[in-house]
C-alpha cells in the first residue's frame, strides 16, 4: 500500500501547492483563524469524515472511522502563522503584516492530503484515524485547549499513537526527515523580572538605587548560574531577549523589566533553573537595597519522542521514499512545540522534514521564524503520504 499511497500523492501535488500558497497569503494569528479553518472544513467536505470544530478557539477535529477495532492514531497539523512581515520574495507572499515563517501552511496542506489519501482507503483501515488541525502553536498552547475540549477522545477511545510532522527552512536537506527517540524539543519556559529602586537624578546616583545596573548585574548573574550549576549532558539555555528602563540619560528610573526565554530537556533541570533563577535575582537585589518582582513560568513541556513509534516512523519512511530519507537527528533542538503536551498522553513522535529550496546552502538559509524564510513546496506530497503511511503502518503492523 505504501507505494500506492507515494504515487497518488504525487498526483495530488498540484492541488496541495495551490492550497498551500492560498493560505500562506492569508495568515492568521493565535488561537482566532476563521479564514483558514473555513479553508480547512471546505477541503475536508465530501470525504465522509466527522468532522467538529473549537468551542473556543478555531481548530478542527475530523475522525475518519476505519473496519475494526484497530489501534486508533492522530496526526497532527498547526495552522497559526506568525506576527512577522514577510519578507521572502515570494511572488504569493502575504502582505498583512503577517506571516506563515514557521510552515504551519505546509503542515496544514499535507495533513489534508493524508485525509484524502486514507479517505479513499478507509476499507483497508483496520482502526479509526484522528486529524488534528490546531490554531496558536506560537506561544498559545493551541493544543492544550484542543485536549481540554476532548480532542482525545474524539473518536470514541484514546489514540494509540500520534505524530506530527515539522519542516524547517534550514539545517536539512530538502526531502530529509529527521528524528529521535527521547528528548526531540525544548521546554519553554519564561523568566520575567521587574526590578525596583529609587529614581533620581543621573548626577547623584548616591542619592537613589540605580535599577539599571542591578538588572544588567542579574542578567549577568543568570549566565554564570546556567553554566556553572548545570550538567553540560543535561544543558539549560537562557536569553534575556527584552529589558526596559528610563526614559531619559540623566534620570534614574524606579524600575526596569526584563524577559529572558529558559530551555531545558529534562524535569530535574527544570525544577533547578525554575528555583535557582529566581534565587539569583533576589540575590543580587539583596545586595544592592533594590527589590525584584522574579516569576518563573513553566510553558511548554519537554517534546519526548517514544522510542517504539520513533522506530516504526524510521521503518515506515525509509521504505516509502527510501533509505536515505530518513536521518536519526544526534541532538534535541532547542526549539519547543505544544504537540508536546499531546505526546505527555499518548506514545508517538514529532519529526523533523528539510524544506530548504534547490540552489540554497541549508546551513546558511533563513531559519523558521525569519521574515525571509522560505519553505520549498515540493515537499508536499511527500509530507503528506508520510503522515498517511504512518497511520497505515501503525494499524496494519
């Protein structure tokens, strides 16, 4: 079935790169998409799946019913785009300040091909088959609100598996999937400080306590914490990617805020770094008569490949599009995806697929998120007969 299954989403392909540059041309943010859910439901029509959509936010639930009683599988899709001016030169790109610079258009696309692959083979399906289209991947926790709205129980009984699919502008050669049992993605964490002095004039600092060089003596603090109290087998990454004070040279503020970005593979170090960061700022606070305000937020967890399903998406996608197709990835990313709160439920595995365009150095292309990535289309078909040969491996072994 798996060469079937690559031929006839060849022969999809126009349609899914049409799709594909319709919805890059209209992005929407957050956990609000109703354009590119209408888009969705209208490509879903005719399939004979159920199909059901947010009580709260715009995502959408279809459940193709297979024969039996097999193992039940989801896959998953994210729609959101990003709050980035496009910037690629694409003759589709979008010009509402908005932009799909992460590839959820193209995750959104195949996973729709796999629906109209396995919908015309539903009798050869032992088990049922969940899509899960998901809105507010970027920093919404989309898939947490689709859990807390039953996404795992749409079709009757809890998944047996689920996967999900990722593709990156660069660092994988275009048509590569890449993947690994354990730890794939970060979690993300968020560490915000609010520090507070005493304002006063720029000529008699004695005369106030100075925030800004507390908050730039924490920040430096909080490097030397990361890589002196942490194993280098079991890193913690921290970026302090905001800070804001005062208003004028020669004033001193009452206070300055900063933000840092915290990433971590494993709970121990999470519950290390999500003490120790508040820790030291309170320290260096102390020590200087300032206060702080330091609240440390857990976001998404750590993303955990199983090592069973990382396995059979191996199998599974070296013998659809050959041995060479797929890679075992040496290192987590540091990334952090919300599909990881769907893995924290049931067995599965998110991989990685290279879609850096032909005539581009991969290590030096635009990463996801740059207003000038691009992601190469011709890998749609491709994505979607993997997405739909996983679900057919998974119930027929």
């Amino acid at each position: 079935m798996l060469e079937s299954l690559l031929d006839d989403a060849r022969e999809l392909h126009p349609d899914l790169v049409r799709i594909r540059r319709e919805l890059h041309r209209v992005p929407e943010l957050g956990l609000e998409l109703p354009r590119t859910q209408e888009r969705v439901r209208s490509e879903l029509d005719g399939l004979g799946l159920e199909v059901s959509t947010g009580r709260e936010i715009s995502s959408v639930t279809a459940v193709l019913r297979g024969t039996g009683d097999g193992p039940t599988v989801l896959l998953r899709g994210d729609m959101d785009a990003l709050p980035v001016a496009e910037a690629s030169g694409l003759d589709f790109a979008a010009d509402n300040g908005r932009m799909h610079a992460c590839g959820h258009d193209l995750h959104t696309t195949m996973l729709l091909g796999a629906a109209t692959l396995l919908a015309g083979r539903r009798d050869r399906l032992p088990g049922d088959v969940v899509f899960m289209f998901q809105p507010g991947e970027e920093g919404h926790d989309g898939a947490r609100h689709m859990i807390e709205e039953g996404l795992l129980d749409a079709s009757g009984r809890r998944p047996d598996a689920a996967y999900a699919l990722h593709v990156m502008s660069s660092g994988i050669p275009r048509g590569v999937f890449a993947g690994r049992g354990g730890p794939m993605l970060a979690a993300s964490n968020r560490l915000h400080v609010t520090v507070r002095g005493r304002g006063g004039h720029g000529s008699m600092p004695h005369r106030a306590v100075d925030p800004i060089p507390v908050a730039c003596e924490m920040v430096t603090a909080l490097q030397a914490f990361v890589t002196r109290r942490f194993d280098v087998f079991d890193p913690v990454v921290l970026t302090v990617g905001m800070i804001h004070g005062g208003t004028q040279e020669n004033v001193i503020p009452d206070e300055v805020t900063f933000a840092a970005t915290i990433r971590c593979f494993s709970r121990e170090a999470l519950a290390a770094v999500a003490d120790g960061s508040v820790r030291v700022c309170e320290g260096v606070a102390a020590a200087h008569g300032a206060e702080v305000d330091a609240t440390f937020t857990e976001l998404y967890p750590v993303t955990v490949n199983d090592a069973a399903e990382t396995g059979l998406v191996a199998d599974t996608l070296r013998d659809l599009h050959g041995e060479e197709r797929f890679v075992t990835a040496p290192n987590p990313l540091t990334g952090s995806e919300d599909f990881s709160r769907v893995l924290d439920e049931v067995p599965g595995a998110m991989i990685a697929l290279g879609a850096c365009p032909d005539g581009v150095d991969v290590q030096s292309a635009p990463n996801n998120h740059s207003p000038r990535a691009v992601f190469d289309d011709t890998v749609l078909a491709d994505g979607a007969a993997a997405y739909a040969a996983l679900a057919v491996r998974r119930q027929r072994g």
